[in-house]
C-alpha cells in the first residue's frame, strides 16, 4: 500500500500517515522482476486541481487532528546539552621584591619618606611638583615687584620726580605737516610724458604736496621769478618752511642704463618765502636730494606764496633736462581752532 486509505498522502515508512495519523494497513509486497522493474513508484490518488474561479475560503479548515508520532516522543526524550563548567581565572602571582633583611636607620627614613608620597595605586602624587611651582610663582613675583616698584627714581638719570622746567628745551616745535591739507597753484606746467620705460607722468603743481619725493612739479626752462601759490584750508601758525629743490628721482631703462633727473634738470638755488600779509623768509638751498627746511616765528595764515629767486643751468649727459622741477614742499605749523 503506497497511500493512505483515509487521506490519500503518500505512506512513507512507519506503521502511521504522516499526514493524517491514520494507521497504515499493511499489505503484501509483490514480487519485483528486476529485468522489467522501473525503480519508480507509483503515484497516489490524483487530486483534482482547484477551480481558478472559485475563490478562496475566508477562513482556511482547520489541519485534521494528529495522532502522536513516534519521532515526536524521540524529539522530546532529547538529552540536554551537558553543562560545562568554565575554569576560574589564574591570579597571576605580584612580583614581590627578595628579603634582603632588616633595614637600617637611613634607609628606614627613606621607606617611611617614600611611604607619604605615594598612594594605594602605587603612583606618586602631585604634590612635590604643586609645591615647586608655587614657589616658582613666589620668586617671579617678588623680582616683578622690586622691578616694577615705582620710587620715584629715574634709573636712567639717577635722579628723584624733578618737575621743574630747568634743562635744554627741546628743539622741535609744536605743530604737524599741514601741507596735505592745502593746495597748489604754478603759472605754468610742463605737459605730461613718457619716462624712459614707456609710463606716463605728469607735473601737475599738485605733485609737490603728495609726500613722494619721485613725483615733481616741472615746468620748461629757466623759471628764475616764479611763484607757487599754496592755500590752506584755516588759518595755520607755521613754524617751519621747506621744499626739495629739484626733481628726486632716479631711473633705470631697459638696457639697464640710469638716469639721475635731480641732476639732469635745474635745480632751484634761492626762494624767498612771502607768508600772509607780506611777511617774508627768504631761504638759501644746496645740493641735496633731500627735504631742506627753515624755522621761523610764528606766522598765522591761509596763503603762503613760494618765489622761485635763483635757479641752476640744465645738467649734463643722458638725464640732462631744460626743465625747471620742485619734488616737495613742507609747511609745518598748528591749524587755528575752528
């Protein structure tokens, strides 16, 4: 029998259906030919297929009931797991320094002095470092008090609080460069060029009150009789005049060869200075590329007119110029209070 006669399961091995429970009905093997036998088994009772159209149940039957099998009971007379104990840790033995016997007084001293630094852990403390920098703090700050006291000696002088006014007066006078805060005016102005490198420049009367000894008022010939009118924007009390007298610049071509425009041009020799109301300076100059000035007493004006008196002849070589130049101009004083 190769199927179960209440559900119709394939009967594997065993006195019951694996599927129903029922008991299987033995019956008589027959006799296999092994010349005609296919080694296949015979199929069970065909089962109609579902009709697609018929839709499911809502609820499926339940399973048929079971009878207990034999290889349930062996699944639950199933042995434990033996339980194995895990070995406890082996405490690994503390090195432990040899018995060199009894310790005599110094080296009791050190054990005991030993013994207060150090903790249960075996680490020393901070507090021998705690107690070197605090006394690192205390001697930096007793030298910075004996340096930064305040006596009322001078160590440079060696002498106490001296207010009195005795001693040299001091030679700069009171005041600021108030030359940026005017403006220029020139008769006549060379028109602007091109340097020795292809740059355009120009000679405006503006160019003497720029603070750049390279840029220069700059006008064609002898300009003996000239005069440079600068305005301020208040009334100043000027103290100090001054200009540099020619063009202070140097320059160099492409081929590397220099041309020195303070030598090549005139320079102005003589100027006299005429302040507001007619008040007059006049001022000898010398060859120097540098700012050359005057003091004066205190004049208080808005206009200052500069007179071009002497003037040198144009230079010589590659840099020489017909031209008359001015690179700066210096009026120092203090503005009025507006």
């Amino acid at each position: 029998m190769t199927a179960c006669t209440a559900c119709g399961h394939q009967i594997g091995v065993g006195r019951f259906c694996t599927n129903c429970g029922a008991p299987v009905e033995s019956a008589p093997v027959p006799a296999v030919d092994w010349r005609t036998d296919t080694a296949e088994r015979k199929l069970g009772h065909p089962v109609a297929a579902a009709d697609p159209r018929t839709p499911p149940a809502a609820t499926s039957p339940p399973p048929p009931p079971r009878y207990p099998l034999f290889a349930d009971e062996l699944d639950s007379w199933a042995p434990a797991e033996p339980v194995v104990d895990e070995p406890l840790p082996i405490e690994e033995p503390v090195d432990q320094a040899p018995y060199l016997g009894p310790l005599n007084q110094a080296d009791q001293a050190y054990d005991d002095q030993a013994y207060v630094y150090e903790e249960d852990d075996g680490r020393r403390t901070a507090l021998p470092w705690v107690l070197a920098a605090l006394a690192v703090l205390a001697v930096v700050a007793v030298g910075w008090w004996y340096l930064a006291r305040d006596d009322g000696t001078d160590p440079a002088s060696g002498r106490g609080d001296d207010t009195s006014s005795e001693g040299s007066p001091s030679s700069e006078p009171d005041g600021v460069e108030v030359s940026g805060r005017a403006s220029a005016k020139a008769p006549t102005t060379a028109p602007p060029n091109e340097d020795v490198n292809g740059q355009q420049v120009s000679y405006d009367a503006s160019n003497m009150l720029d603070g750049v000894a390279e840029t220069a008022w700059r006008t064609p010939g002898d300009a003996s009789g000239t005069a440079l009118t600068f305005r301020l924007r208040e009334p100043t009390e000027l103290t100090r005049l001054g200009l540099i007298n020619g063009y202070a610049k140097t320059s160099v071509d492409g081929k590397g060869r220099e041309f020195d425009w303070y030598l090549g041009n005139r320079r102005v020799v003589a100027v006299v200075w005429v302040l507001g109301d007619g008040h007059k300076e006049r001022q000898q100059l010398t060859e120097t590329r540098e700012l050359q000035t005057i003091d004066i007493d205190p004049v208080t004006t808005s206009k200052v007119v500069l007179r071009l008196v002497t003037v040198s002849p144009p230079g010589e070589g590659t840099a020489a110029r017909d031209f008359t130049a001015v690179s700066e101009v210096s009026l120092f004083g203090v503005p009025a209070p507006g």
